[in-house]
C-alpha cells in the first residue's frame, strides 16, 4: 500500500501503550526517522469529535454494534486524513489502538459478530499494520495502573474484571492467529526494559534500530 511503515501498539488499560509509543517515537525520531504518532480513536479534529463518545460517559452507555460503527467512522476519517497520506509519504506511523482493539473489545469482549468488523474495516479500507506491539499484562494490574490516572476518560474501565479479561484473551488469540505481525511483550515489565523488548523485536522483525 505505501513506502512508509505502520506501526500499532495494542493492549488492554493500563499496559503503557503511550508511554512506549513516545519512547519509540524519540528514539526513531533520533536515527533521522520522519514519524507520525497518533492514537485512536482520535488522531484527527474530527475523530477526537467522535472518541469523547465512546471514552466518556456511563459504561453501558452503546452496544458492541453502535461502538463499532462510531469506531470505523472515526477511523475513517483518521485514516484518509492522517494515515494514509502519511504512509504514501514514506512516514512512519506509531498508532495507539487500531482495527485490533475493536476485534478484542467489540467482539472478543462484546460478543459482537468478528465479521461486522471486517467487513467495516474493507468498507473504510483499513491497512494491515506491518508490526503491531502487543503489550500483555494480567487485566487486575492494568486496571489498577489505569485507576491513577486523572480524567472522564474512563468509560470502558468501568466495563468489570470480567470483561477485561476477555479482552485480554482476544488480544492474545489475535497474536496467535498472526504470528508474522504481532510481537507480544511482557507489560509487567517496566519502562526501560519494555522499550528494549519492543527495541530488539522492531530490530529484528524490520532492521529497525540498527
């Protein structure tokens, strides 16, 4: 699809996905890199519009289906406005959360259908990442990380335990289904030895930091 490289970092609450993007970012960013760091949803003015929608507000407050749908039309936007163009660019684009956060949470966890994703992610044509960082850490620590953070954006941490151990397991489930593009880390680890993991894997998945 283009000459840059796509990047995603997935993971349940609290597993340092921004924390490790900022820190990858800096680091490509010192070899002469030209990178793109983004999150979703959001990443753009218009899909930042939709993600107070899902991330804010009482927990049961859309369906699998209806977050699904406000996903892929902020992903859209995201991805003809931001994405894509800067791929074509020969970027690189570090994204927080992508298509595989909606196939653990929507659907993994919510039950919803894993074909109603697909078929929305054709509809808005949403690339395949090259690499996607996986950080994997038992839900009780991710959940209890995330509650120390300041913010309405709370909604989904909300969902229970349960829950978010069967986003977990659906993340781990994709990684196996895929092997050749997720590399899982261990997010118990702490920063610096998670930045070295996701370091060595990058290296060796895509002779990055060399």
């Amino acid at each position: 699809m283009s000459a840059g490289l796509f990047l995603t970092l997935e993971g349940g609450e609290g597993a340092g996905k921004s924390t490790l993007l900022a820190r990858l970012q800096a680091a490509l960013l010192a070899q002469g890199r030209d990178v793109v760091a983004t999150r979703e949803p959001g990443g753009t003015p218009g899909a930042d519009l939709i993600r107070a929608l899902l991330v804010e507000g009482e927990a049961q407050r859309w369906d699998p289906l209806t977050e699904a749908l406000l996903l892929a039309a902020a992903r859209r936007d995201h991805i003809r406005t931001l994405i894509r163009p800067a791929l074509e660019r020969g970027k690189v684009v570090l994204c927080d959360r992508f298509v595989d956060s909606t196939r653990a949470y929507q659907t993994g966890a919510g039950g919803l259908p894993r074909r109603v994703v697909e078929e929305l992610s054709a509809l808005i044509e949403a690339p395949t990442p090259d690499v996607t960082l996986l950080l994997d850490l038992p839900p009780e620590t991710g959940l209890e990380r995330a509650r120390g953070r300041a913010g309405a954006e709370d909604r989904f941490e909300r969902l229970g335990l349960g829950f978010h151990a069967r986003v977990r397991a659906a993340f781990l489930s994709l990684a196996r289904e895929e092997p050749e593009r997720f590399l899982v880390l261990d997010a118990t680890q702490n920063p610096d030895a998670l930045e070295e993991a996701a370091r060595a894997g990058l290296k060796a998945r895509l002779g990055l930091f060399l």
